[in-house]
C-alpha cells in the first residue's frame, strides 16, 4: 500500500493565492504545502497587469459602487507590505511603478469629470497641472486630461518569487488527485509519486482548475465562471513606460484601454494593454485584434510612432465564483464545505483581503488540530519544488 503522510492543511494551486494563503498558514504555525501542477502563477497572476488599485476604474460610471468601495482600502495594505510593515513581507517585491493615471482623450462625460472632482473621492484620485504630466502625456498634441489615482503596479513574478522564497519553497509540482468518499468529503491527495498525503483542511486555490477538482469530489453546490480576454503586447526599444487607464466618452463605464509596462528578458519595454480592447478582443482574431489596438493606439497617442514595434496576443480566462449573467464578482470568495475551502480572489489586489477572511474561519469551521503543528513542515523530497512561470511578454517577445 501506497505511504500515507499528514499535515495539516494542503494547498492547491501555486498562484497568488495558493502562496499568500500557504504563508499566512505557516505563520498562524499549522504546517502546511502547496502543490501545482504546472508553473507557480502560470494562470492569471503572471498574465495579470499587477495593479494594485483602489477601484476607480469601477466609478467610470461617475458613482461609486460596492467594488469601488470593497477595494478602496487595498492600494495602503499593499504599500504597508511592501514597505515590511504590513502582514506579509514583501519588501523583495519589485514596484513597477509607484503611480497610476487615468487619461481622457478630452471627451468624458461630464458626470464622471464632477464625479472626479468631488469631495468623496479627492483623497483618491487629483487632477494633475498640465506642466507636471509624465511622458507621453507632456507632449503638446495631448489634447485630453490626466489624473493621478493611488494605484500602484507590481512586478509579478517577483511577487510569485517573493512568496515562494518566505514559505521556504514547500512548494512542489505534481499532478494531484482527490480522493473523496461518500459524504463528499476528501480523504486524502494522491500525488504522482505515488505518495498519498491526509490533511485536516484541504484548500482548492487553483484559479480555474478548480472547477475540476470540485467536479472529482461532486460538489456541485460551488460553481465557477470564466471571463476570457484577448490582451495585446507591443515591444519596442522606443516605448516610454506607461501606466494608465485610458477613458473616453466611447468607452462608457469601463477603461477603453488599460496600459502597463514590463520587459523582454533582454530588457526591452514591452506595452501590456487590457481593459475594453481586451474584453471586445475575445472576439477578434489575433490579427484583427492587433489591428484593432494599433487603431486605438494611434487614435491616443497620435504622434507616437514606435519604430520596428512587434506584436503579439495573450489569450487568458479570468476564473471566479459564478455570478448572475457572468457579471463581474464585487468581492473575493472564499467557501467551505466539510473539509475543503474553494476559493477565488477575483483580484491580485484582493488576495489579502481574502486570505484575512480564511484565516479568521480556520478555526470556527474547521477541525484543525487545538495546537497548530509548529515548524516542522512536511518535506517531499521526491516531488521537484515547482517553478515561477516565465510571463507572456517573455515568451513571446
Ligand atoms: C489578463 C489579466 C489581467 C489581470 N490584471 C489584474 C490587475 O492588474 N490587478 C488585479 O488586482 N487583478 C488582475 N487580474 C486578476 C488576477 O490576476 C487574478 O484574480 C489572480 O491572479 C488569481 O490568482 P489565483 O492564484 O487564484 O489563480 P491563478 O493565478 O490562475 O493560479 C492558479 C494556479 O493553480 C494551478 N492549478 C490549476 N489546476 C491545478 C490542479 N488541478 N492541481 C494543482 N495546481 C493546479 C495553476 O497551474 C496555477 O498556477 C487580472 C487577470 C487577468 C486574466
């Protein structure tokens, strides 16, 4: 018979998620690990634009609304972990871009301007003077507005890294399989080595493979949604760095393009660009869909020019709780049933927020053991410990 080992909670799915919540294990002292199947974040986060933002681009409808509100605190949890003196250490963690704007092509509703300029919500966003606009921006055909939100932007295979390194790599890769009885309830993980590992709690982290791993238990009472994007990638030695949402009148309630900036390993800027054009892309060819964002680019940015630009696309799901018509979810999820938690942050900016509401369930809706483990993790020393995904922009550029 295969070897049986214990711990006391197993993780599932090596993204934001699954590591925040292996850390915040280990520091509340229950031993625990993580198992991926893959690459560390090679899903969502490292495909992720890594804003960390406080919401504004949900109040384009000129109001706020529970997004906005939910999210607002995130941008000053972040930068208290990022500066060592929050929950999580993450001072390793490189900071892309400290600032975030949101431009207007000189046509935005003038409900969403008044909304801007309010009282409500001038702690988070100010309408910079036009001699204080980064590049692009500074250039005299800008005809549009600029405001700086609090938002700030991560390096995320650095978080990936980061997280790795301070759950001292009990990270492993391997296929895994529930092994659940009667009552729906897991009886342990069988993993490819043929060792069988018997947990108090096992938490489902693994973005949209979750849908499967419940699906092997039977729960249907839990159920996902995917939302596909098209992102577009631009590289060019010419590109300034750019962080920014841009809104239009066209754009109605959602950014007509979201822009972030990276590197090719070889250190050239690469344009990551999200929001609407993603979401309408889903349509689009990859080559309808880089002619598209070469439109809207040249409509934004009419006197930049990019020299020997190359191009290229990222199809990706955004995997979350299911919602009424697919709507987008307004909070991070988190559900237990007997001795599994199903969860899905629906942000990168809301894992903290998510991992404090598991963390304070731990012990009232679970057996956990009375004295958590202590130190002495669980080592799996046939399983390889699994790697940080390398990033879109790196693959394709
Ligand atoms: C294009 C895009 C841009 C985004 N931009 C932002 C942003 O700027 N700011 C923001 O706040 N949010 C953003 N998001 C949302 C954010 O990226 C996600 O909410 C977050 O990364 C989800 O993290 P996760 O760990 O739950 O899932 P994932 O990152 O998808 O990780 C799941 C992990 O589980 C593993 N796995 C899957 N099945 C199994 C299995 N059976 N066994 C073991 N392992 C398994 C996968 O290999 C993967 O490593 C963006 C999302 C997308 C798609």
């Amino acid at each position: 018979m295969a070897d049986t080992l214990k711990t006391d909670i197993v993780v599932i799915g090596g993204g934001i998620s699954g590591l925040w919540l292996l850390n915040a294990f280990k520091q509340l002292g229950f031993n625990s690990l993580l198992l991926e199947k893959n690459t560390l974040g090679g899903d969502q986060t490292i495909a992720s634009q890594g804003m960390i933002h406080g919401g504004i681009k949900y109040t384009l409808g000129g109001f706020s609304t529970p997004a906005s509100i939910s999210i607002a605190s995130m941008p000053e949890t972040w930068r208290n972990c990022l500066s060592g003196a929050g929950t999580m250490d993450l001072r390793q963690v490189d900071v892309l871009s400290n600032d975030y704007y949101l431009f207007s092509d000189g046509s935005i509703s003038s409900k969403l301007t008044a909304f801007l300029g309010s009282k409500s919500i001038r702690s988070r966003v100010s309408s910079l003077p036009r001699q204080e606009y980064p590049k692009p921006f500074s250039n005299a055909q800008f005809k549009g507005w600029l405001y700086q939100l609090q938002d700030l932007v991560i390096n995320t295979s650095s978080l990936l890294t980061t997280l790795q390194n301070l759950a001292e790599k009990h990270t492993f890769r391997t296929s895994v399989r529930l092994v659940c009885n009667t009552h729906n309830q897991v009886e342990c993980v069988q993993l490819e080595n043929g060792l069988s590992l018997k947990a108090s709690l096992y938490v489902l982290a693994a973005g949209a493979g979750n849908a499967d791993l419940l699906a092997a238990c039977n729960i249907g009472s839990i159920k996902m949604q995917r939302r596909p994007l098209h992102q577009v990638m631009l590289c060019s030695e010419d590109l300034p760095s750019v962080f920014a949402h841009a809104v239009s009148l066209g754009s109605a309630d959602k950014p007509r393009i979201t822009i972030t900036t990276h590197k090719t390993k070889n250190g050239v800027p690469v344009w990551y660009l999200g929001g609407d054009l993603a979401e309408t892309g889903v349509r689009r060819s990859e080559g309808e869909q880089i002619d598209f964002a070469q439109k809207e680019l040249s409509s934004l940015f009419p006197w930049m020019t990019p020299s020997k630009a190359q191009w290229a696309t990222h199809r990706i799901d955004r995997a979350e709780p299911a919602q009424a018509e697919r709507n987008r979810p307004d909070h991070p999820y988190h559900k237990s049933t007997q001795n599994l938690l199903v969860c899905w942050p629906t942000k990168l900016t809301l894992v903290p927020m998510m991992a404090e509401s598991i963390c304070a369930t731990l012990t009232r809706e679970h057996t956990l053991p009375a004295q958590p483990g202590g130190k002495n993790h669980l080592a799996l020393p046939d399983l390889p410990i699994a790697e940080v995904s390398p990033a879109p922009w790196e693959t394709a550029f």
